[in-house]
C-alpha cells in the first residue's frame, strides 16, 4: 500500500497534466465566445502596443502584447487561432502555478480542487467586450509569485516580480504580501527590500522609456453609480448585465466569508493576505479601477482559494509559507 501511494504522488502532475489542459480548453473557450467584439484585442488593443498609441495605464503593460505578437510570428499563425493559443497557454500555466502553490501545503486532491475553484470563479472576471492582453498572464505571474512566497524561494520570487510588473502595476500586491506572510527577520526585510526596489524600477523605468502620459485614474463616483443607479435603459438588460457592477463582491465576499469563518486554523500567509492586501486592493479597485471589468480582482483569487482550501482540508505540511 505504501509503494502504490508513494507511486501516485510521484506521477501525479503528469496524471493530472490531460485534466488542466481540457480546463483550459473549456475555460478558453467561454472567454473567447462570451465576449461580442472578441477581435478587438488583436485587431485593435495589441497594435496600438506596437504603435505606441495605447493609453495609459494600458501603454505601460508591456509584457502581454509582445508575448502574443512573438507567438503569433514564431509559428506563423493567423491572429485569432494565435490569441486562442496565447489565451489557452496562460490559462494552462495558471493552473500549473496553482498546482505548485497549494501542493506546498496539500494533497494533489485538494490542489486540483483549488484549480478547479479557480476555473469556476474565472468567468466572473469575463464582463468586458474582449480579452485584455495582460489578464491571464498577471493570474499566472501573480499566482507563480505567490508560490515563490509560499516556498520560500526567494530568487526565484525576485524575477517574477520583474516579469509581473512588466505586465501590470498590480505586482505591487506581491511585495505586500510577501511582507506580511512571514516574520519581519532581518533578512526577510532584505528581500522586502530588494523586492520594492526591482517594483519601483520597473514602475518608473516603463513611464521614463516609453514617455509619461498624465490621466485622471479616479473611478470612485462612477462606480457608486454603476453599483446603486444604473440608468432606466440598464433595467431592460438580462439579470447577469445588470449584476455586473457586483460580481466583484461575489468573486470575492464568498472566499472570504469561508476564511473568516475558519479563522483560527488559516496560516499567516493567508491571515496578512486576507487582513491587508485584499482590503487595501479592494480600496485601490474601487477608487481607481472600473468595477465593472472585475477581472482587476483576479489577483486575489489565488490567495483566497489557498484560504478556502485552508478550511476545508487538513495541510499535509504546516512548516511552509509562514
């Protein structure tokens, strides 16, 4: 018995490998048929990249735009069998780095299921006419951070975060949460260190190379509206249109109500997470960011499904990740 357990750990990621690619497949499929003007992300969004005409923020997030466009040249494919690809390939990695990061402290079971969690919660993150370049790659990238965390492999954390905030500003959150997922030791707060320097590089350098462009970032009284009083015409939409101002609320109140519930046996890798980096980008969302494109949440789904995964499993491993 304990040779054929010992077997099926061994070869459980190439066991599960065909599930989390099919994952993909269908999780792909919804986000590229939900969305009306699907092309737009390909046709219009990536060349403004290229063009240097993309607005900011948006001009600044370099990394998913030139990705895509060296896959599309790389195999010679048509630009929309080459965005599905790219979309399909982000997911995929998402779950991969979501496997790596529960299984440092659960079973493969309870890995899948946190994968799974996360496919289901996806779709809520899906309300904009068409795929933003950056929002699969920042779940992987923040969801590979938070595993570096986890594990404690700082080096490697140190280069995601480069990568990260090539891809968007919210890889400022991996800085936050790597300072509040473990003791203030000396050389955690080196690392903190070094993280908030190799964040505030990038931030700076990408708006000094590509030329700072000023806007007026503040949504809070639109998202009051869009929330509380949508106009008559709103009304006449479907019931999923007219929640959509709330699905952030959804996407991330439910985690949150299991974690809070089960408080006492979360780790402190989910206790500072759940105490300051989703309050604080919550507040940040709301005030900057349209809550009508939940997918700006996404970065939290990682650290609230390690949360529900926390209450609904016994760990195999309590050392890891503080």
């Amino acid at each position: 018995m304990t040779e054929t357990a010992g077997s099926r750990r061994a070869l459980g990621l190439l066991t599960l490998l065909p599930l989390y690619l099919v994952i993909a497949a269908a999780i792909g499929f919804v986000d590229h048929r939900v969305r009306p003007f699907g092309a737009d992300a390909y046709t219009k969004v990536i060349p403004e990249f290229v063009e240097g005409t993309a607005p900011p923020p948006g001009k600044y997030r370099i990394l998913a735009p030139f990705a895509y466009l060296h896959l599309r040249d790389a195999f010679g494919m048509q630009p929309e069998n080459a965005w599905i690809l790219f979309r399909w390939l982000g997911l995929v990695a998402s779950l991969l780095a979501g496997h790596l990061l529960y299984r440092t402290w659960f079973s493969e079971g309870a890995a899948v299921l946190g994968n799974v969690l996360t496919a289901v919660l996806l779709p809520l993150t899906f309300t904009n006419g068409y795929g933003i370049p950056d929002h699969f790659t920042e779940l992987f990238l923040f969801t590979l951070g938070c595993a570096c965390i986890a594990r404690s492999w700082m080096p490697g954390f140190l280069v995601v975060l480069l990568f990260a905030g090539l891809n968007r500003e919210t890889s400022f959150l991996l800085v936050m949460l790597l300072a509040v997922a473990g003791p203030l030791t000396r050389q955690r707060l080196i690392w903190i260190g070094a993280a908030a320097a190799i964040w505030a590089a990038v931030y700076v350098g990408l708006r000094w190379w590509l030329g700072f462009s000023p806007y007026n970032p503040v949504e809070l009284t639109n998202n009051i509206g869009r929330m509380f009083s949508w106009p008559v015409e709103a009304w006449q939409r479907d019931l999923f249109y007219r929640a959509f101002g709330w699905f952030f609320v959804a996407l991330i109140g439910a985690p949150l109500v299991i974690i809070v519930r089960t408080w006492a046996s979360q780790p402190r890798f989910v206790r500072g997470a759940v105490a300051v980096v989703v309050p604080v980008f919550v507040a940040i969302g709301v005030t900057f960011s349209s809550v009508m494109e939940p997918r700006i949440f996404t970065p939290l789904i990682p650290l609230l499904v390690t949360g529900v995964l926390f209450a609904l499993f016994t760990p195999e491993r309590s050392d890891a990740a503080a």
